[in-house]
C-alpha cells in the first residue's frame, strides 16, 4: 500500500485540506495547485513531458497537428513548442473575487 506520507506528502497535505470542507465550501485552488508544482519539483519533471499512457507516435502526431493549426514555427522543437502551446495556470485566477 502506498504510503502517502512518505511519498506523496504534496498529496497528503492536499487530501487534509479537502477534508476540512463542507460541500459548499470553495478549495484553496492555490494551495493545490502550489502542493502539484512541489511534486512536479521534487521528482524532477513537469506538465508538460509525456504521460505513461502516450507513445512517441501519438505525440508526434499531435504536436503536427498543432503546428499546422496554430501557425506555429516550424524550425521549433517540441519541448519549444509546448512552452507556446500548452496552457500556462496563473495562480492570481484563483482567487475569489
């Protein structure tokens, strides 16, 4: 069994948080999104590397595909381009107004 604690702590820590809330209560999307990029940081990687489930033809293709759909420089590389395309979370959004 995995322990959480020990590792996952960024997990744990978002996992105590959602159980102090009622449902209607609002999350701390900060505190969440803060406790995901501690994890990315510790183990190295980020949003934007391949997922376990994606093979290199897959994310070729897609990455093709948004080349030709946003008019994106070819002369890019990938890593390039996904810093131009992929969403980028600003934690100010999170705030309630």
């Amino acid at each position: 069994m995995l322990n959480y604690a020990t590792n996952a702590p960024e997990y744990l820590i978002i996992v105590q948080h959602l159980k102090t809330l009622a449902y209607e209560a609002r999350p701390n999307y900060t505190l969440i999104y803060d406790q995901f990029n501690a994890a990315l940081k510790r183990l190295n990687t980020s949003f934007l590397g391949p997922m376990h489930w994606e093979d290199d033809a897959e994310i070729e293709e897609e990455l093709t595909r948004l080349k030709r759909e946003f008019k994106v420089e070819s002369h890019l590389k990938n890593y390039q381009l996904l810093y131009k395309l992929y969403p980028v979370f600003n934690p100010k959004h999170f705030v309630q107004f």
